[in-house]
C-alpha cells in the first residue's frame, strides 16, 4: 500500500512546479511586453530555464555524491 504514496508525491510535486513555473514566466513575459523588445524577453526567460536546470542537475549530482559517500545501496531491485 505504501509503494503508491512517492509515485503520487512526485507527480503532485511535478505537476505543481510545473504549473508555478508556467504561469511566473507567462508574468514576466506579459510584463516585459508592456516595455520591453520581445526578443529580450525571451532571452531572459530561457536563461532562467536553463539555470533552473543546471541547479536541478547540480543538486542531483551532489545528492547522488552523498548517498555513494554515505554508502547506501543505489542499485534497482
């Protein structure tokens, strides 16, 4: 019974910053259309997706460094 609780979790919390994420770039583009060249808009919004990424790889390869130093056992069943 409880195999089923991370699968929900990680899809609630996929789901939840996806949608975050989706509508704080739609705000920032909405407001760098108000004055800005869209152009530059779109610049910054992709800089902010990329760095987004690069910290989420960072912090995946800095937990799964921990774990292997720690000695838990990474293997699939």
């Amino acid at each position: 019974m409880i195999d089923w609780i991370p699968i929900v979790f990680v899809t609630f919390k996929v789901l939840m910053f996806g949608t975050c994420m989706f509508f704080a770039i739609k705000w920032h583009y909405d407001q760098g259309a108000k004055g800005k060249d869209r152009r530059a808009v779109l610049r910054a919004g992709s800089m902010v997706v990329a760095v987004f990424a690069l910290a989420l790889l960072g912090l995946g390869l800095v937990t799964f460094t921990l774990m292997r130093m720690l000695g838990l056992d990474l293997s699939f069943p």
